[in-house]
C-alpha cells in the first residue's frame, strides 16, 4: 500500500495532503471550540460559593416544594389561604385534598380566576379520611412537601426561612408547632404542648414533635407511610386524628433522631374564626386531646417501642424581623 | 476408631458418656450464663433512646470539654472567671495560657484556695503571642474545646446548651459572637457585624464567621492550625489580632460549609470594666476594625479565594429561660 501510495505522482499527492491537512486543522477548531464552550465560567463559580447554594437544577429537585393542603368543609378558608400560597416563592405546584365528599371542586371558579402563579391541583376524595393528605401522590415532583392545614396561614418570609432550614435537615420535619410526649411512672405516655411537666433533661423545656399541619418534610416519607402497619391506618382512621403523630413515629424510627426541627414562626395565624362554614375544626372535640395521648400509648404498642426523641433547638432567622435580633448585653 | 470405642465394655461406655454429657451441659450452662450477662438491659436502653445521649463513655471524650483560657494583664479578671468556669458542668479541665511574660502564675495561691472541681493547668509562654491560645496542647484530653476571653463570662445556662448544640454540629464553631464579612464591587471585602449591609441573600442578615472567643470547637481543629501556611502565623503575629478569623477561614475550608453555629445567648457579659489593671482589650485599638479587614483580605489571598460561608441560622433553647418562649399569636 505505502508502495502503491508513493506511486502517485508528486502533485496529486500534495493537493490530497492539503486536502486532509485542511479537514484536520477545521476539525480541530471545532472541537476546540466546543471545550471553550464548555469550560465553566469562573466568576459565577464564586458566585455560587459564596451564596452555597446547590448547582442550578430544575425547579422540580431541591429548589422547590409542593404545597399539599386537605380541606373539609372551609372552602372560603382554602381560597383565601390559596391566594397567599399560591404566591409563595420556590412554590413548584399545590395540591388539595378534596375531603368534600360529593361537592364538586371549585375548579371552573379557580380557572376563570386565572392565570396562577403556579398549577393547583384538585384531588377528589371517595371517603372523608384524615389520613388522605398522606398518600404519595402522582402529581408531586418535589422532594419537598409543605404541608399546612387549611385554617392555618403561615408568612411568606416564614416560609421561605423555614424552607432554606428544610434544605439544611432534609431527613427532619421542619415546622411551625412543636409537641411532645412525657413518659409517666406507670410507663403510661401523655401528649401535650408547654403546659406538661419538662421531660426533665436539664434546664427547659423539650419537644419531641413537630406536627404536619405546618411543616416541610421530605416526600420520600409519603412513600414510607404507605409502607406502615395495617394497625397504623386503623388507628387514624378510628380517631380522625393522629396522622401527624404517626409522622413523626415513622420520621424519628427511620433517623434515629428527633423527627423534628422547631423553627419559631413570626407570623403564624389560625383563620378558623373567619370561616362562614361554621365548622371549627377537629381540635375542638372535647376528646381531642384525649385521644392524642391514646394515639401515643397505641402506637408504642404497635411499633414495639417509643422512638420519638427530644429535643431543646428553636431555630430564629438572624436579623429578621429586626436586624439586631441576636444581640444581647455585653 | 468407631470400631475401637465400641469394643469396650457396656458400663465403661456408660460413665464416659455421663462424664462427657456432663461436660457438655455445664459448658453449655456457662455459655449461657455469660450470653445472658452480656444481653443489654432493655430498661435502660429506652431511657437511653429517650435521652439520646451516647453510650456513657469516660468524662474526657465526647461528653466534656476543656476551657482555654488565654490571659494577659488582667489576672484579677482571670481569677474571678475561674471560680465561675470551674464549676461548669461537663467541664474536664482549664488551661489557662499565661501571656503574663516573666510573671509568676499564680498556682501557690491557687493551690492555697483548693481543693478545686477540676485540674487547672497554667500554660507559661515565652513570647506575648495572640495566637498562643491555638497550640495544641498536650494535657488537652477531650474532643471538645471551650474557648473563652478572660473578660468574657458566659452563664452556665448558655453554655451548657451550646455544648449539647456543639454535640450535635461537632464540625462546626458554635458560639455566642456572629460576625460577617461582605464583599464590595471592586471586590475588596470587609469586616463587621450587623451594621453592615446585608449580604442580600433574601431577608435579614447573614452571618459567616463566629468568634472563638466564646466558643466550643472541636479540638481537632488546634491540631489542623498548627499546619497552615507561615503567612497565616506572620499574619497574626503582625496583627496581634485576626486569630480567630483565620480559624474560621480554616473550618470553613474543611467542611465547605458555613464555620460557625450561632446560639443566641441569655446572659453574657464583658467584665473589661472590671479590672483593676486598666487594661482594656485589644478592641478598642482604634485600628482593630480595619486590621481585621485587612485580614479577611489577606487570609483571602493566602488561601487562593473566600472559604467563608454565611448562614442566617440563629438557635435558642426551647423553653428556657422562658418556659412560653416559643409562643406566638395564633
């Protein structure tokens, strides 16, 4: 071949060496050209340290959430709160938990209302079951879920703090209202907020809950909810209460932790006074309370156990509202 | 060999298995009388979980820490803070590093005064060096180290919960004093505290160091600083001053996250005042400010770019001192 190649007379063999030179050195500025393209810009690298922020990702991962919010009974509640979520910056998409069993959902009155911020999602209930708002929703993409009862209005700049705190303790429920259990000397539990007895770990108070019905939480734990004992789903069921204690039993067995982060809220309003529905809420029954501390004691016996933890953290945003919140004399 | 054994005679067969099984039922018999000592306790495994403390372990690993202690013309300052700090809970020993150049510690009068509630050891320096305190020093037995300035008093309140804050962020400096630096458009940063402008990542302010002069940090982080680059050490010494930001910049490099965890504290206070040497802190230098600008500038170029991270989490203790204190209108 070389033999046969060296036959060529002298020209042809310069222009087809031209020829190939030509196509090489193109070829070479092209690949070029595309690793400059792809070089990463370094001044926004910096940017991007020292704002610590995950790389840019979709607005569907880490960088936004999926408010799901179940209603009964309080659709001009759900309304009026849904103007102000809807708002919410880093809100990817909403959905509600239709418990109006037969009512048919607002829907026509939401679209002639639009456009909207962010899609809203109706989910029409068969069976008017707390324990709804818990199931793993197809048309969640978050990893993070906000979840908030449909009387409960929480400020924006709330949100958005108790959200970047989200970021930082995914695998906990971060939220707005904090509880705990204490232990008895008949090893009976009771459930209840400040007014209980300290659990007695030094010096304050302890929590050992967060509750759902204002918090982020991973969305991965709807997923391990559906995963629970039977008894689990009974017991909700026969209280219409306690979902959220089961949260937390499920989040603080699969940490090993607290399940809960307690970030204290500015702005925290309960709405049950506004409704012209009438309907108040479930935890008006006399019995509510009762029955918190009969779901604690009941799921101790169904996990085999007591995994909920204390903790003493009460996470403030630094220099907000007043920008000289973190001092003190000195 | 079967063949063997079974030649001999019925009765002597019989007292050999008697004598074997016997042999075997008591070594059975211990087996399981040490399996059942070794079993855990399952009562105090619960109230282990409730506590969420780990396996108790000897007082000088992870559930103590040492205070340092660095002093200079203020012994009767010193002295006062001592008979407070040595009675903090979980505190193993101090080490006071005596920057008093030429002067006799005074350990007679401190030994004439004991006994004592834990082992005071008096450091004597050869040169009057801020960044003395940053040695890693032999007698230091714990993980933890409690940093404090001789005209600082922290109550044992504040501080026992910081340390079971530090407990949890054991990577981090988690203190009482937030500071931040900002950067500028000609990209030279600056130096301060809350009066400066907001970083401007979303609400409120940010802070991204936190003094070590009232904080716990892992005492790993004394052996790193012994490796840094001279400039850092030439750094100091020309300053008298900037010790604990270079230790920021180096947690900060290590973990690649903010370096400090800022516990608001409840009570603390600077006994400058208070001293009969006249003597009041290298603060109020009038070029203390801008030397530690100078310093984030410099320590900015020694370590090739800003390792610096803010945060705008602020941790309080629920319930405490204010058993209400996480209560909001609602």
């Amino acid at each position: 071949r070389y033999f046969h190649f060296c036959k060529l007379p002298g020209r042809v063999m310069g222009i087809r060496l031209l020829r190939f030179a030509s196509v090489v050195i193109i070829v070479l500025l092209l690949v070029a050209g595309a690793l400059t393209a792809l070089l990463p810009n370094i001044k926004d690298d910096k940017m991007l340290n020292l704002r610590r922020e995950p790389k840019p990702q979709s607005q569907s991962s880490l960088d936004s959430f999926t408010l799901i919010m179940q209603t009964y009974n309080r659709t001009d509640l759900l309304l009026k709160l849904l103007n102000h979520y809807q708002a919410i910056p880093q809100l990817h998409k909403v959905i509600v938990v239709w418990n109006n069993i037969g009512e048919k959902i607002p829907e026509e009155m939401w679209n002639s209302l639009g456009p909207h911020p962010v899609p809203v999602v109706f989910k029409v209930q068969t069976v008017n079951r707390m324990r709804n708002r818990l199931q793993n929703f197809p048309e969640l993409e978050t990893k993070a879920v906000l979840m908030m009862d449909d009387d409960t209005l929480v400020s924006a700049h709330d949100l958005a703090f108790a959200f970047s705190v989200w970021q930082q303790f995914p695998e906990h429920i971060v939220g707005f209202v904090p509880r705990k259990h204490i232990s008895t000397p008949s090893g009976v539990y009771s459930y209840g907020s400040f007014e209980l007895q300290n659990p007695g770990f030094g010096n304050g108070d302890q929590y050992s809950m967060v509750l759902i019905g204002a918090a982020f939480f991973h969305s991965g734990y709807l997923e391990d909810f559906q995963r629970q004992p039977e008894a689990v789903y009974a017991l909700i069921d026969e209280t219409q209460n306690c979902d959220d204690i089961a949260m937390n039993f499920l989040v603080a067995k699969h940490t090993g932790k607290p399940s809960g982060v307690f970030v204290k809220p500015v702005d925290i309003r309960n709405l049950e006074k506004d409704t012209n529905s009438g309907y108040s809420g479930m935890w008006h029954r006399a019995e509510h309370l009762l029955q918190r501390s009969y779901c604690v004691n009941k799921l101790v016996n169904i996990y085999d156990g007591m995994p909920l933890k204390y903790s003493n953290i009460m996470i403030s945003q630094f220099g907000f509202p007043n920008y000289a919140n973190h001092k003190n004399k000195m």
